[in-house]
C-alpha cells in the first residue's frame, strides 16, 4: 500500500482547485481517506504517474486534488483496469486488495468503478467507423439486436455486486463517510463523426450506456446510505469533441497527456473540486 501526503505541487490543475474551493482544517485532526476504483479515478498517463506502474496512477487525479482541497491523509489505491473483484482480490496477481485500505480509523471513502465490469471502453473502441455509414457496422445495432440490450442488461446484472462492495466497505470502514463517483458526460449528442470517428446514433448509444451506469451507481448508493457525485453536468460541453483547451475527457487521439476515452488533468481538476464540495456540503 502507498501512502500519499498533501503533495506541495499539483500543477495548474491544483491551483485552478484551490482557487475555487479553501481547504477545510481536516489535517489537522488526522483526516484519513481511502480512494478505490478504476482508470476514471486513476489518470492513466497524466502526469506525473505513482511510480506503481502497474495502476498507471496518476499524482494529479480527482482523490489527489480532493485530498490537497480537503487538507486529508490519502491512500490511494486506484488501479487502472480494476473490477469489483480486485477490491477484494490481487489485481495482476500481486497488488493487494484494493479493501485492505481501509479500517476503522478511515474517515472518508470515494469509489468509481464499475466500467471495467461491464467493459464500456471495450464497447467504445468496438463502435469507431473511419468509413460515414452505409460503410461499416453500428455497433448500437449489433447491441441491441434481437430486441435486447446487452450492454443495458451487464449494467443491471452489476447491481448486487455493487451492494456486496458497499456493505464490505461499510463493514471494513464503520466510521467513514462513503462516497461513489459517477462517470461523465464523454460524448454531447449525436457525437461529432468525423472528428471522433463514432457515427451519431452508436455515440448516443455509447454515452447513454455510460448514463445507465452512473444511474445504476447512485441508485445504490443512495440505497445503501452512501453519498453520490455525478460527473455527467459538471462535464458536459467538455467532452471528447470540445476544443482541446475545454476538454475533461480525452478522445480517440488525446491532444494532451492522458490516455485516450480517459480524463485528462483539467477534468480531474473538475472533478476533484466536486468531491471536495461534496464531502464538505454532505446532501447538497
């Protein structure tokens, strides 16, 4: 387990934070918060990245700036690529589970996860046509063919996981406020083909997939007494057809350092903000 303290320089995306929101007295009293889940909460190839390759961590991601904001002790166990499962298992065999985190002395908890599980991005890249149609295939066709949706119904097949990892949270971390992160908004409507080489109709699909599961995430989270953030406002009209001044999100072809389809340091800037005000204005 690697353990980060409020690190004394975060960039321009910590000082665009801190500009917006003071940090609370929260240091001083030993706050301690535990950040889990995936690459959305990681920052695959932002920099600078933890030297635990194996997580393409970065040291600018959204528990970074909400650590710094909020003036609290951060372990952050973000793991790019990571399930439900290596909350609980060893994810590449070695890194230990991402719940051996947390303990009673934990004070805050924010976890984004889910993507992997239901594999969006993997969905995502199965949806570029380089070719306008009739070339090509839609993949919201091949989705929902035969009347069904497939990747509507692995969202919903995620919901008792979901619960079992935030009553083994809750259980491991008794006295922690838990918050659950949603995904945002990657894709305005009807995309942006050719830009983004997703045809309108499959990048509808696409970010409405997204929309389910961040849907699916604050359902049970506000069912099992956890707090929820949606990403979706604050990062709509910075998705990956935005200028590359205005973006959150990273296209097929980032224009800055991040991993493509993946946040960028402006948008964990964005988001780290939010949690921050979240934590600090529970219920608002």
């Amino acid at each position: 387990m690697v353990r980060f303290r409020r690190l004394p320089q975060l960039g321009f995306a910590l000082a665009a934070a801190a500009a917006l929101l003071a940090p609370t007295a929260h240091a001083a009293d030993g706050y301690e918060y535990v950040a889990m889940g995936d690459s959305a909460a990681a920052g695959p190839l932002i920099p600078n990245q933890d030297p635990n390759l194996l997580c393409f961590r970065s040291e600018m991601n959204y528990p970074q700036v909400a650590a710094a904001l909020l003036g609290a002790e951060l372990t952050d166990v973000t793991c790019s690529g990571a399930k439900i499962d290596d909350f609980s298992g060893r994810q590449h065999g070695i890194l230990p589970p991402q719940y051996d985190a947390l303990s009673r002395r934990t004070d805050l908890v924010t976890v984004t996860i889910g993507g992997n599980d239901v594999e969006l991005v993997q969905a995502a890249v199965s949806c570029l046509n380089l070719l306008p149609e009739p070339v090509g295939e839609s993949c919201a066709d091949r989705f929902t063919a035969g009347g069904r949706d497939e990747l509507a119904e692995r969202i919903d097949a995620l919901v008792p996981k979901v619960d079992g990892m935030l009553a083994e949270i809750r259980d491991r971390a008794p006295n922690a406020e838990v918050v659950v992160v949603g995904y945002g908004t990657y894709l305005r409507p009807g995309g942006c083909y050719p830009m983004q080489p997703l045809w309108a109709r499959d990048a509808d699909y696409v970010q409405s997939s997204v929309d389910k599961l961040s849907a699916v995430l604050r359902e049970r989270a506000e069912a099992n007494g956890a707090e929820f953030v949606d990403l979706g406002p604050v990062s709509e009209g910075h998705d990956i057809c935005a200028a590359p001044q205005d973006k959150y999100f990273e296209g097929i072809v980032p224009t800055s350092e991040a991993a493509p389809l993946h946040p960028n340091a402006r948008g964990m800037a964005a988001f780290g903000r939010v949690v921050a005000d979240r934590v600090s204005n529970p219920g608002a």
